[in-house]
C-alpha cells in the first residue's frame, strides 16, 4: 500500500534528519503533522493501538519494526492513523539528497564556528 500522505513525505524525511541518531518512531495523526517520539514514549501509542479494531496487529508489527529498527539511526518506523480508523505502517529513511544537504549545514556551521575561535 502506498503512503495515503504524499504531501507530507517532505516533512518526515526532514524530521528523520532531524532525528537520525535517536531510536524511536515518526507519529502522524489526523491532525496531518509527524512528531518524532522516542522509544520511551512508544508504549501509550501501542496500548492505544491495541485498543482499536485491528490494532493489536498494527501495534505487533510496529513493536518489530522498533527492535529491527534500533541502531539503523535514519530509518524509522513511521505510523499513520487516519480519522477513518485506519492505520499505515511503514519504514522510511531520508532521501540521500536530504542527508547530503544536512551533513553540509553542519559542515558549514562548524567552519563558521572555527573562523571566530
């Protein structure tokens, strides 16, 4: 199944870059905005889930998608719930173009900071 947001797949791949060396997972709601929330933060989301028609399985494969996900840093799981009670469920990873363009931020943010020392 494709991801039902097109609109927001800029967003979630400049939060993953945001985010890339933290393990947790990418929230949309109905509300159509990603949040990252840590690990820590997960188990409200998957009691939550479980509460719902079909959730126990979303929230059983979302809980595998953490533990295969830990470690990778950019790729995360991203969890959609939409108004209707439907769920997507998918890992996305920030485009090479999106990685390239922060890692040279950082670079040119480092080279201003050592010009003034």
């Amino acid at each position: 199944m494709a991801f039902p947001l097109p609109s927001l797949l800029a967003s979630i791949e400049d939060l993953l870059v945001e985010v890339a060396w933290l393990d947790g997972m990418i929230l949309v709601t109905e509300s159509q905005e990603a949040t990252f929330l840590p690990v820590a933060q997960v188990n409200p989301v998957l009691a939550r889930l479980r509460s719902k028609p079909r959730g126990a399985e979303v929230a059983d494969k979302l809980s595998l998608s953490l533990l295969k996900s830990q470690g990778q840093r950019a790729s995360k799981p991203v969890l959609v719930v939409q108004g209707d009670g439907r769920f997507w469920l998918g890992i996305i990873s920030p485009s090479k173009s999106r990685s390239r363009s922060r890692h040279q931020r950082v670079v040119d943010h480092l080279d201003r900071c050592f010009a003034k020392g």
